[in-house]
C-alpha cells in the first residue's frame, strides 16, 4: 500500500497538539481527521439520525417481536455479491427497508444508501429446536440486493419499517450485515459477531446459555439463519432488536474512527482464519465483546502476531469460548457455531468454583494469553476503576495521566486477568480492582507486549472501552455490578490514538 504522505509523521503531527489537563476537556469533541482518507471522504456525504427504530413493540415473550422482522444471508459480503433477505410479519403487513452505512457522518451516525419496497410480507415459520437445541431458519427470501461497488466496506443496517393502513400504527426492527474487502488497509475493525449470535436467544430463550443442562454447557449450537432478538443482558434496550451486539458495544468505536478519518475497513469473525486476512491491514481491532473464536481464528491470530501485525484488545472476554464453525443444512458455510471447550486450562484455584459447570469439556483450546496477554478469569464479571499503573509509557504520551490516576467506572462487566508475566517484555500498563456483584473483589490488568516484528499487542481489559471514545445518536452507557462507565474521556480518545499511531506506523 503508498501513502502520499508518511502516515507515522502525520499522526504524531496530529497528537503533538497535545491534550495537557487543561485542554483535555475541549479537544475530546473535536475530529482530528486525516488528510487525503477514503473514510473522511465519505462521511463528508449527507448523514441522517433515521437510522434509529422508532417504534418497537416486543410481543412475543421477552425478546421477540413477530411484527416484523429479519435476517441476512451473510454475515459478511463483497460488492457485486448478492445479499438475501428474510423477512416475516405477522400479521401479514406491507412494508420496507431502508439500508445505512453506519460511521460518523457529521455526528448523525450513519447514511442512507438505499431504499426497497413496498414489499409485500407474510408470517414465516418459526423452526423447532433440533439437535443441539439449534433454531435454524429455512425461511423463503423476500428480496435480494447485489452489493454495489461504491458501498463502502462498513457495518449496514437494515431497518425494516411495517406500512399499515392509515390510521393504524406502524413496527420496526433491524437486520444487519457487514460489507467487506480484500485492500490493504491501515485498520482492520472486526465485528464480534459469533458472539453476537452466542447470546441470541431467539426467539424464546435458545442461545447457547439456555441449555437446561447449565448456561455453560456443552453440545449447543446457534444458526446465524435466525433474527437477533432482543439484546438479553444487562439493561433493556429494545433499539438493540435486529443488531445483535453491534450498538452496544461496537459502534462507539466504529462512530469515532470514522469521525477522525481513520483508513478502516471492516470484517466479521469468519472473515479471519488465516494470518494473510490480518495482515493485509497494519493494525487489527477487536471490540468490545469478542468471546467466541474458531482454533482457525486462533492461529491465524497467532501467525498474525509473529509475521508483524499489530493488534488492539480493545474489549474483554475475548478469545475465551471454542466455538467451531459448521455450514447451515442447506450447506452454506460457517452459518453455524458450536461451543466445544474453552480457551487455556482453568488454574487450580478456579477449578472448584467454576470447573463443574463449564463444561465439562473432555479437553480445552490453547491459553488466550499467548495472543491477547492476559485472558478471562474469575469472577469473570464486574465493574470498577481503569488505573493507571505505568504513566511514562508510550500509550499514555500526552494524556496527563499520573501514577495511580484512575478513569471512573471505565472497566465492566467484564475484563482480562492473570496477565502471562513469564512473557519477555510483557508490562502492565493498567491494573486493579472490580467488584462483581458489588462487593466480590477481583483484579483486572492491562497489558501490552512485543511482537518479533517490532509489532505489539494491547489488551484495554474492558468491555466498555470503546464507552470512553464517543457516544453515538441513540447509545445509552451501561450499568452493571453497580458500576457504569462516564462516556467519552479524553484520555481514553489519547491513549487510543497513541496506540493507533504506533500500530498504523509499524512500530
């Protein structure tokens, strides 16, 4: 890939401004777009606030509405390939979908590429449960849409919108899909989207926590040939319909990038299990909760790392589930994950209190830690202080952060621990205390290390990382284990683009 200008010297142009404590405040709302990008180009384009339901009505049990809604053929798909989708309304109603490329567009949040319909929709049948407690949709597609070539590579919704009579009121959900490419870019932001579909649980309570055997049972499956229901933890939100985990936890960051103008491309889970899908960009991004991960994406994450790829943990719970991908019945593949065993054996210590119900797996995938530094302990949830332990790093140039200073309520609901110290070069940049359930101590680090490439990897040991960098149209902050984040921080915006600089510089 060429560049016109040094990237490397642009940035630090760009963060030499400075944010001393006495600017933090102002310049956290302030774009600092770079010059001559794709992605500034295009969220120059009319934005809207449409994008957002209106009108959700949940009618069948707590996460379903059978008004109207959806799913997607893909999760992931290329211009010039042919999307379907799949729609039911019950009662049978008309209706239509309009389609957006989520960014920053101006802070609205997204723009509107396309309109379809009037359609005409009908009630489609809900699947029994089947083997493994699987909900595999066989539904009939109620249209088709070749990608175009000047849809950007993005995260897309699809809101689908009932039209009634006059008189009578109208429903809404989402359906969602990811547009991908193969260019070589500075960015790679995956979407952590097996887990999304882990957690669904419609559309009455099947996910692969609704084994009556144990939320972490073995021997369950989930089709991404389903609707997303409702989002099912923490807090209600009903906006979340149809979106899986993407608004939650996913799209501040999306939001923010491409507010600054980042060169980013984006892909879904199954779009990475080979070291040459990560390293055709500099610097690899995983968001907010990414737990879910085929060996395959395993050791290309691994290979990754050793040919030189730069990689932000910018979540938690990652990389902790074995979930393996298998083709729908109709034969499309990856359509399908199954949890078969977690990542890394539990230490002595855990294996009473949680060695019984996870599981039990006859064996267990390689430690996480060797790619993300750190890995999911117990308790494995909470909520607390993200302190810094190490203000003369890199990571926290021009922040203002002192030894011990800490950004409120920025860690939850879950994190990273027991980092691998026997790693060389291995340092904790971030590190105490949460609280699960509100008073059950347990101990969060951060970590970053070195490649063999002059490459390093960074875990921010938080869900909620991406709470501190913007807060989009429609989000609403979290609140779990008593403990919520305070949205946008200028240090959190600082320490990500010093992370961003030295990833996209190569070092």
């Amino acid at each position: 890939m060429t560049h016109p200008i040094d990237r490397r010297d642009m940035l630090r142009q760009v963060t030499a401004a400075g944010l001393g404590s006495a600017t933090l405040n102002s310049a956290a709302a302030q774009p600092q777009q770079q010059p001559d990008s794709a992605i500034a180009r295009e969220n120059a384009r009319p934005g809207t606030t449409d994008w957002q339901l209106t009108r959700v009505r949940i009618n069948q049990g707590a996460y379903r509405t059978s008004l109207i809604e959806g799913y997607c053929s893909h999760q992931s798909i290329a211009a010039g390939e042919t999307l379907s989708v799949f729609v039911s309304t019950d009662p049978a109603s008309r209706y239509q979908l309009d389609v957006y490329r989520m960014g920053y567009y101006g802070g609205t949040g997204a723009r509107k590429v396309a309109t379809y319909g009037p359609l005409e929709g009908k009630p489609q049948p809900v699947p029994p449960i089947g083997e493994k407690r699987l909900r595999e949709c066989q539904w009939e597609p109620s249209l088709e849409i070749t990608i175009p070539d000047d849809w950007p590579s993005g995260v897309y919704l699809g809101k689908l919108t009932t039209l009634p009579d006059e008189g009578q009121p109208y429903w809404q959900s989402y359906v969602i899909f990811i547009v991908k490419d193969d260019r070589p870019a500075d960015l790679l932001f995956q979407c952590s989207d097996n887990t999304w579909q882990a957690y669904n649980r419609w559309p009455v309570n099947e996910s692969l926590y609704t084994h009556p055997d144990g939320a972490h049972s073995g021997g369950v499956a989930a089709s991404f040939d389903r609707p997303y229901g409702k989002y099912c933890q923490i807090y209600d939100h009903p906006l979340s319909i149809g979106s899986g985990e993407f608004l939650l936890w996913e799209f501040p960051l999306c939001y923010w990038l491409e507010q600054q103008g980042y060169d980013v491309t984006y892909c879904s889970n199954a779009d990475i299990r080979s070291a040459s899908d990560i390293t055709r960009s500099r610097c690899f991004l995983s968001i907010g909760h990414d737990e879910y991960w085929d060996l395959r994406q395993y050791h290309a994450m691994k290979d990754a790392i050793d040919q030189g790829a730069n990689v932000l943990w910018l979540g938690a719970n990652c990389v902790y589930m074995v979930s393996e991908f298998s083709p729908s019945s109709s034969g499309q593949p990856d359509r399908i994950i199954e949890r078969v065993a977690s990542y890394g054996p539990l230490r002595e210590d855990e294996l009473a209190s949680y060695g019984e119900i996870l599981g039990p797996f006859d064996t267990h995938g390689p430690d996480e830690r060797s790619i993300i530094g750190a890995r999911t302990i117990v308790p494995f949830n909470g909520g607390g202080d993200w302190t810094c332990t190490k203000p003369d790093h890199w990571i926290f140039a021009d922040t203002g952060m002192q030894q011990g200073e800490s950004i409120p309520g920025l860690v939850g609901w879950e994190f990273h621990g027991d980092p691998d110290t026997d790693r060389p070069g291995l340092e904790v940049v971030g590190e105490g205390l949460v609280w699960a359930g509100g008073t059950r101590p347990g101990r969060w680090t951060s970590t970053i290390f070195p490649g063999p490439k002059g490459n390093f990897v960074f875990n921010a040991s938080t869900i909620w990382w991406a709470q501190g960098l913007a807060s989009p149209p429609g989000h609403m902050l979290p609140w779990s284990h008593y403990t919520r984040p305070h949205g946008p921080d200028p240090r959190v915006q600082q320490i990500t683009r010093n992370l961003i600089e030295r990833g996209v510089g190569g070092g």
